[in-house]
C-alpha cells in the first residue's frame, strides 16, 4: 500500500486579493456568461493577468471554487489525482475517501478508466452542488501524457454540476477538445481578452501609480505595449518619473520588455560569458563536449555549469552526458543578435555545427543548421537522402519545413521534393495544392526524361482525385500510369495496383478492389519495401470489413498496427487504430471501439491531420448514434463534415452528409432529415459509387418507412439491397435484408419477412458484423422473436438474443438515453406552500437544496412554452448583475434536475422548458380543467360536482410561500377564478333550497375579497330564506360600512332591493 503524499496546503487555497489589483468586470461578466460550459480555457503568456482574473471570480460568485495551483511536480498523474482530491475536500470534506484509497492500494500509473470513474460517479454522488474546479498554471503539466488523457475521459463524463477553468501560458493542445468545441460545452479567454484597454490601463495608472493619462495617451500606451499589463509595470519600474513620454520610450523595443530583460540580463555579464552565450546559442541543445568541439576551447563545462548555477535561462535536458538548452525566447534573442552584429560568424558556426552533427550520425539535427548557413546544397543532399524515410515515420512537418526553407528554384528543378510536398499536402488535408504540385512534378520529370517518375507524379494525382471523390477519374490515370510504367519500377507499379484496388473497393467493387490490392501486396512483400506492404495490409483490411470479413480484416490490421508501433510511425498508427475502432463498432463492442478511436482522434489532433481527424471523428459518430446519443453524434458528424469539406475528403463529406440524415430522423426531425438525405444522394451519384448510392438508398428507406410511405420505402430498401450485392458489401448487405425484414412484418407479411430473415443470417453467419442488431432493438426484438417462433436459423437468432439482452443492460450504463428509462411520475401541489412528491415521495427541503429550486422548477411550470435564458433571469433573479445571474441560473438549474430527474427541463430551439413527456399530474391544472368542464357542463348537479371538486384542490393561493413577482399575476387570477366558483356554487346550493352550505360558501369568499357585492346579496339571500332577518339586515351593513370606508362608493341597486325587502319585512 503506498503511503499518503504530503500535501503543501497553499496549492489548493484560493490566493488572497492583493489590493492595488484592477478589477476587470467584462472579463468576470464573461466567466458568469460561461459556467455552464464544462470548460473554461484561459491561456496567454506570463504577466496578463490570468491568476488574479480566476481570485477576482472566486471572491465575487457564490459557486463553490475548488482550486489547485500546478507545477512541474503533477505531471506525475498519482501526484495530481492526490491533489485533485484534496482540492474538492476544501468544500466538499467528505469527497473522494474511496478514491485516495484506491490511490494508496495501487502500484505504479494509477489506470485512467479507473480513477475518471471513480472521479464521475464521486462528483455526481457525493457532490450536491453546482461547483467549479480552477485549474491555474497548467502548462506545467501540459506536457505530461497521463494526466492530459485523464482530463480528457474526465471531460467526455463530467457531470453537469461540475465544471473546469483551466489557465495557463499555453493552449493544451493535447486535450481533444473538437467535441467539446461542437457541443458548445467549450468558452476561451485568450491574450486578446486579456490585454488591457485603454480605460482599463488609465484606470491602474492613476490608483495605483498617480501617473494620469489623456484617452489619447492611454490608446497609445495600449497599442506599444498591446495590452501587456506587466510589461507597464516593469517598465514604471526602471523609469525615474512616472510620465507618458518615458513610458512610450520604454515600450518601443521591437521585442517589448522580454528584449530588454534579455538586455539587461546580457549587458551584466563579462565578455567572455556573453562571447560564450552568443556562439553557443547556434545549438539546439549542447553538451559540454560538442560545445568544446563547436567553440575550439576545453572550458565549456565550466562555463555551462556557471550559466546553470547563474540560472541564465538554462535549462538540464539529460542525465547521462549533462545536456542543456537554451529558454526558447532568449536562445531567439541570441541568435538574432548573433546574426545581426557578426554575420560572418553566425554562418560559420552554423556550417561547422551541421558537419559535427553529421560526424556524430545524427544527420537529421544537421539540416536545419545548413540551411541557416545558407548552404543548400549540402542541406539538399542531406534532405534528399532523408526525405523518404521521414516521410515513411509520418514526421511530415519537420519535412515539409525543410523544403519550405530552400530557394524555390532548387525545388521547382526537382520532381522528387514536388511529390514530397504534394504527398504531405495530401496528408494535411490540402488537396487542390497537391493536385497542383503533382502538375509541376510531372514536368520535372518529363525534363529529366524519367518515365517512372512520370508514372508516380500521375499517381499521386489520382490520390488527389481520389480524396475529392472522383474515382472514375482515379482509375483511368492508375490504368495511364501502369501503361508505360518499366516492369522494373516495383514501387510504382505497386502504387498503381493499390491507386486500383482502392478505388474499386470505394467504387463498390470490392472483390476487384482486394484482387488489386493483394498483387500490390505481393509486388511490395518481392521487393522488401515493409513500409508499404504494411500499408497494404491496412488497406485490405478496409476492404475486409466492408465486406463483412471482420477476422480477415482484423489479422491485416494486426500486420500493419505491429509494423506502426516497430517504427514508431504515429500517423499511419492512428491511422489502422481507427479502422480497428471500426471493426469493433461492426461487432458492436461500442466500449473498445471508443475507446480505439478516441486514442486515435487525439494522435490525429497531434500530427495535425484533418482529413484522418474528420475520418475518426464520423466513426465516433457512428458508435454514438448506435448508442442514442443523437444529440453528440450529431456533433461529432457535423464536425468530421466540416473538417472533410476544408480537406476536400470526398467519401467523408458523403458519409457525414448521409449520416446527419440519418440522426435526424432518429430525432423525428423529417423534414430536415430528407434534407441532407437529399444532399447526400447527390454527392453520391458524382462519385459514381454504387456502396454511396447504396447507403443513401437504405437511409431514405427508413425515412420513408417513419413517414408510412411504405411502397417507396420498400423500393428504396430493395434498391440498396441489389447495389450491396453488386458491391460486394456483406453487412449492408444484411441491413438492408434485416430492415426489409421489419417492413413486410410490419404489414402482417410474415413469411416474406421470415425469407429475409433467413437470407440475412445466412450472410451474417460467422461474419461478426451485427452490431446493428444490437443498436436498433425496436426492429431486432420482433424479428427475433419471429424467427425463433418459425424456427428459422435458430441458432443464429439465439445468440442474437443473448447478445441483445446483455447489450441492453450496457446501454444503460453507457448512455443518457431517457427511452431506456422508467421516468418519474410526478404530483405537483402548487395550490398551497408548493410541494412535489416523486414516486409517493415528498420531495424534502433537502432534496431541493434551496427554496429557489424549487421556485424555479414552478416557474418553468408556469411557461410550458419555454422561455430563453434571459427571460428566466430576468424574472427570477431581477436585482442581481446579468452575469452573476447567468451563475446562478446553472446553478439552481442543477439542483432542479437533480431533485426532479435530469430531463426534467429540456433545452430546445434556445429555449428551457418542463419537459411534457414526463408524466405529472398537477393540481392547477387539475384545477382549471374542472373549472373549464363545469362551465360548459348543462346538468346542474354535474356542474355542481365538478365545482365542487375543484374548490377541494384549493388548498391555499398559489404558491403562498413564494414572495417573487413573476407568481403574483397568476396568484391573483387564480384567486379570482376560485372566488368565482365559489360563489357559483353557493348559487347553485341557493337554487337547491341548501341555505345553510350556500351561506358557508359565500362567507369564505366574503373572507378572502370582502369587496365582492353578490357574497354579502347571497348572506343576505340566505338569511332572509332562513327566517334570520337580523343577520340579513347586518350583512348588509358590514358591505355598505366597507365600501363607504374603503372605496367611497354605497352598496349597488340589487344589493339595496333586498335590504329593503329585509327592512319591509320588518316593519310587518
């Protein structure tokens, strides 16, 4: 058991409020604005203002702040995970016990799926409260890998209550952000932001520095310094009088302040220290013995361990040989200084650093140094012998730099670094400038008169076709290339079998396509070249799976995964680790899938490849709409169409179009759907793909099924079915069978649904391909249940069944998908002081946490239309700041969800409302429902019932506790509408010769609207029928007493009349 980490305290305390601070009220009104987001990203360099933005929020909002200072010191993830915990303690003391004991009984890297679990269910469980976590100073950890994936899980389950501010000088850029941003779950204050204004800065200077400044003067402090607070302040400092023209001088430097403290740092050393610092910047990163070799001295470990001792913006990089480099921004001061005063030098060293690094083996570091010596062609030659191997491990930038950094004209002559860059354009996304590069190949080679060349120039310009989609096209200039290709250039034949058999598998012709494919294979395997056969083997797999052939498929990918991870090749990695994400999607193992392919997304983010991310991000798509989550597949498919229309990715643009459809109409949006389905067929047809049209044909299908349009519906079904076939599409194949299945079913044709059925299992069998079954239970229940009753492949349909059963109960766990859900029945008592009961189960004071809870779930009550955001606050919050507001709206929205259920209020068309689908039964309108019947009711005894049953609901006015105004309109109407009944009850009692209930009646409402003339006619009525002439004679008395006193005005005519039948019957 591992023991407690010790904990310094101040990490996890909110630092105090330093006075002289300015606070930034657009900046703290934005942050309100935003916390429903899960995440807040604050990032800008050192001196903006970040921390003491995050202490201003936290004095002023009423959210619990948890709060966490990082260093270097949590990159450990056990580290940070201890901290975290003990951060959320300081509000919530009795969070996380079950996590640090996990912590202490685990050996090495706490698991990431383990503790984000453990820390999602904590948070939802044990946290009751809409709270706030600050993450401050995180590019200290913004390298570590562990705990940038735990944050990343941790960001994908977070529960609504909780939510993250994260500051720091950088972006995280390996948090897998794209979801979060498509969702809208993502706000950002960068140095923009942040940057001072001119009020702003005026503002500061005269508090705090008695230094006053014109509007004018400010603007222009503003624009030198570009909003940079401390770079004033740093400057007020060395400056002997606070004026405005020492400031503008101070602030000129092209490099701002960071120039000068570079300046100053410099200036104080002795010459031979800065001689050293100079010389030695032209290094990356130094030892001591290739400073000796560089510099022609035996000093420099002396000198380097001064410079580390004199903390000169140093860095250790190494622990064997004592390595060092250079803080980046004062090696660039350096260097620019270098080459400003002794330019001769500069190259010099530069040329003498690229041969010691080759003399070392180490080529790679050489290049970059040729360059800056202006020797291009040793800098050629270097590139040229390790262009194809980096382009091999997929470390296109470091290539694509070194060919942006030569002379046009020494890369225009050479067709080989043409096709570099076409191929790495290929890779980014760039599509139409491939296209283009591969032109300007074509001609180098055609000059050089070198046919293979030619031939490979023509095919890297039908992968650009082929990415667009235009895959007839593709194919014709695969086949051009193979014509006149020597049967000795193996890699280009290769190339033009593969450019076939892909294009075919994407045409729908996937046995032409694996035919293709595996002679370029076997061309590659001859050859030796294991970085294309691999490639190969991903590619076969591609089109295995399609087929159905998911064990083949998985045994090529398994080839090509090992070769990726021998080579350390991230990008060809992320590639085949989302096609395995795929095939375990086919299989309906949704857990791995995302699980393979969310490590995929985040690579593709790191090498930067759009046209990879949009691929992975539709197979995310895929597994989520499988899951009911159609709201975040929507996102993510919305997501992969937009990145695949920047990089002109053809298929994925089809794909995300089709499949958009296809969410929507899950949502019942049918209009909308037919919509991209349209769209989407169109981009099918220009592809000429019969698996696209195919898959088109199946979606539309299912949407004219839901619209009762069957006889299309079946014609759209049975088309894809005859394009599968063709294509050779094994599981769309199936489902196009299965939902044909469901069709005739669904019109009592048993034995035509029985015969699909049958066909389907037969192609499914030992396929592990149907997953869709498990996904659309609703057709797979029936069907099932058909097949077994018949006894049609019994087996087949068995394992199906238990398949299902088990995948059910996943579901629930995995998703948030209210249909999978019993909903609460609900009886709201608004009548009264407003109490809910949930299943028979009074909701306590407790449960609501705050008595504005539960207002506000009667609020939404009050407006089943829904109402916007602003609406909400306005009327529930009307004396509190908008933004703070904006705070305390999520806040109480929380709870609400929390007491009630969490789809209780539903956010659509930016608009909240009570969700109707939950079933309630409510007693205003219990209430007004009566009220409504017994008005139209003829039956004077029905009539009199159905009064009498509404009056019993009135249990008090509505919402009697409540003191806001919004609930003093209808308070009052109900009231009237209650006084009214009353008084038409006591009417009708009258009627019926029931004096005594009739008086009562109108006695309460005598009570409760003393005003009200026709209660006191009706006592007085009564009591004159009773024999009680007195009584009728101080009825009227009492009403002629109060409008007299109170309204200035005598009783009405009627009311007169039967005092003076009272008074006559007096006198008698």
């Amino acid at each position: 058991m591992k023991a407690p980490i010790p904990l310094i305290t101040t990490k996890i305390l909110v630092p105090g409020r330093r006075p002289e601070l300015l606070k930034r009220q657009r900046l703290l009104d934005f942050l309100h604005n935003s916390i429903d987001r899960k995440l807040i990203l604050i990032s800008a360099p050192a001196g903006y203002g970040k921390t003491s933005l995050l202490v201003d929020f936290a004095t002023e909002t009423n959210l619990p702040i948890c709060w966490y200072t990082l260093d270097s010191f949590d990159s450990d993830l056990r580290i940070f995970l201890e901290y975290l915990v003990v951060s959320i303690r300081q509000r919530f003391p009795r969070f996380g016990e079950n996590i640090q004991q996990a912590l202490r009984n685990t050996d090495g890297e706490p698991d990431l799926l383990t503790f984000t679990g453990l820390f999602v269910n904590a948070i939802y469980n044990e946290i009751p409260e809409y709270f706030v976590i600050v993450l401050d100073d995180y590019h200290n950890v913004d390298e570590s890998e562990s705990v940038n994936a735990f944050l990343d899980m941790l960001l994908n389950y977070l529960p609504e209550n909780c939510h993250i501010i994260l500051a720091g000088r950088t972006i995280p850029v390996k948090l897998t952000l794209t979801a979060l941003t498509a969702r809208q779950e993502v706000a950002g204050i960068g140095a923009s932001d942040l940057r001072f204004t001119p009020e702003e800065i005026k503002l500061l200077l005269s508090r705090n520095y008695n230094i006053i400044l014109t509007d004018v003067q400010a603007q222009e402090l503003a624009k030198i310094y570009e909003g940079w607070i401390t770079g004033i302040i740093l400057s007020i400092a060395r400056i002997k009088k606070g004026s405005f023209d020492d400031l503008l001088r101070a602030g000129r430097d092209k490099e701002q302040i960071f120039d000068y403290l570079a300046e100053e740092v410099f200036a104080f050393q002795p010459p031979i220290l800065r001689r050293f610092l100079l010389d030695s910047s032209v290094l990356t990163e130094m030892s001591a013995s290739l400073c000796n070799e560089l510099l022609d001295t035996n000093l420099s470990e002396k000198t380097l361990r001064l410079l580390d001792k004199r903390n000169l913006f140093i860095v250790q990089v190494g622990d064997e040989e004592r390595w060092y480099r250079y803080h980046n921004l004062f090696r660039e001061f350096l260097q620019r200084k270098l080459a400003q005063e002794t330019p001769d030098r500069f190259r010099e060293l530069h040329l003498k650093a690229g041969k010691l690094w080759c003399k070392r083996g180490l080529p790679e570091k050489a290049v970059s140094h040729y360059l800056s010596a202006e020797a291009f062609e040793e800098a050629i030659a270097l590139i040229d012998s390790l262009a194809e191997k980096l382009y091999f491990l997929g470390r296109w930038r470091l290539l694509a730099s070194w060919l942006d950094s030569l002379p046009p004209e020494y890369v225009e002559r050479c067709g080989r670094f043409l096709l570099y860059q076409a191929r790495i354009c290929l890779e980014t996304g760039e599509v139409e400038k491939a296209q283009e590069l591969c032109e300007r190949g074509l001609k180098a080679y055609a000059l050089e008169g070198n046919k293979a060349g030619m031939a490979l120039a023509m095919l890297e310009k039908g992968t650009a076709l082929r990415l667009q989609g235009r895959l007839t096209e593709a194919v014709e200039i695969a086949k051009q290339a193979l014509e006149f290709t020597p049967t000795s250039a193996t890699a280009v034949r290769g190339l033009a079998y593969k450019t076939l058999g892909i294009c075919y598998g994407l045409l729908g012709a996937l046995e032409e396509g694996v035919k293709y494919l595996s002679e370029a294979l076997k061309l590659y395997q001859a050859s030796g070249s294991r970085y294309d056969a691999a490639l190969l083997h991903h590619d076969l797999g591609n089109l295995y799976a399609l087929s159905g052939q998911l064990d083949v498929a998985l045994e090529h990918y398994h080839r090509a995964l090992d070769y990726w991870r021998d080579t350390s090749n991230m990008a060809a990695l992320t590639n085949t680790l989302n096609s395995l994400g795929v095939v375990h999607y086919y299989a309906g193992e949704y857990m791995e899938a995302l699980r393979l392919l969310e490590e995929a997304w985040g690579k593709a983010k790191t090498i930067g490849n759009p046209r990879l991310e949009a691929t992975i991000l539709a197979g995310i798509g895929d597994v989520y709409l499988d899951l009911r989550e159609y709201t975040r597949a929507l996102d993510y498919y919305k997501s992969a169409l937009e990145l695949a229309t920047r990089a002109r990715e053809g298929f994925i643009i089809f794909y995300a179009t089709n499949a958009i459809g296809e969410a929507l109409r899950r949502q019942g949006k049918f209009d909308e759907a037919l919509r991209w389905l349209d769209q989407a067929s169109g981009q099918a047809k220009a592809h000429r793909s019969e698996y696209e049209v195919g898959l088109n044909r199946l979606y539309k299908g299912l949407l004219y099924m839901e619209l009762k349009r069957t006889e299309e519906a079946k014609t759209l079904l049975e088309e894809a079915l005859e394009l599968f076939h063709q294509a050779g599409s094994k599981r769309e194949l199936a489902r196009a069978l299965f939902y044909l299945a469901y069709l005739h079913l669904s019109q009592h044709q048993d034995e035509k649904a029985l015969s699909y059925l049958q066909e389907m299992a037969r192609h499914l069998q030992g396929a592990r391909c149907e997953g869709f079954l498990l996904a659309d239970k609703e057709y797979t229940v029936p069907l099932v249940n058909l097949a077994l009753r018949h006894r049609v492949a019994v087996g087949f349909f068995q394992r199906v069944k238990g398949k299902l059963r088990a995948s059910l109960s996943r579901l629930k766990e995995i998703t948030k998908d209210t249909a999978l859900e019993i909903l609460p029945y609900l009886e709201i008592y608004a009548l009264g002081l407003g109490q809910v009961m949930k299943d028979g189960k009074m909701l306590t004071t407790s449960d609501w946490n705050t008595a504005t809870t539960r207002e506000l779930f009667f609020f939404f009550l009050l407006h089943p239309d829904g109402l916007r955001k602003e609406q909400v606050m306005a009327e529930m919050w009307p004396e509190v700041p908008t933004a703070k507001a904006n705070s305390l709206f999520h806040s109480s929205l929380y709870r609400l969800r929390r007491a009630v259920h969490p789809e209780c209020i539903i956010y659509e068309n930016g608009l909240y409302r009570f969700n109707e689908m939950i079933p309630k039964w409510y007693d205003v309108e219990e209430f007004e429902s009566l009220l409504e019947k017994a008005k139209s009711e003829k039956s004077p005894a029905h009539r009199k019932e159905l009064l009498t049953q509404a009056l019993k609901l009135y249990q008090g006015d509505f919402l009697e506790n409540c003191y806001h105004d919004w609930c003093l309109p209808y308070r009052d109407e109900l009231l009237e509408r209650y006084l009214r009944a009353l008084l038409e009850l006591a009417r009708i009692h009258l009627s019926e010769g029931d004096y005594e209930a009739a008086s009562q009646l109108a006695k309460i409402t005598v009570t409760r609207d003393p005003f009200r003339e026709e209660a006191y006619r009706i006592l007085m009525r009564c009591s004159l029928l009773m024999g009680d002439r007195t009584s009728a004679l101080r009825w009227f008395d009492q009403c002629r007493e109060i409008l007299r006193k109170e309204l200035g005005v005598e009783p009405g005519y009627e009311t007169r009349r039967i005092y003076e039948e009272a008074t006559r019957s007096c006198k008698g």
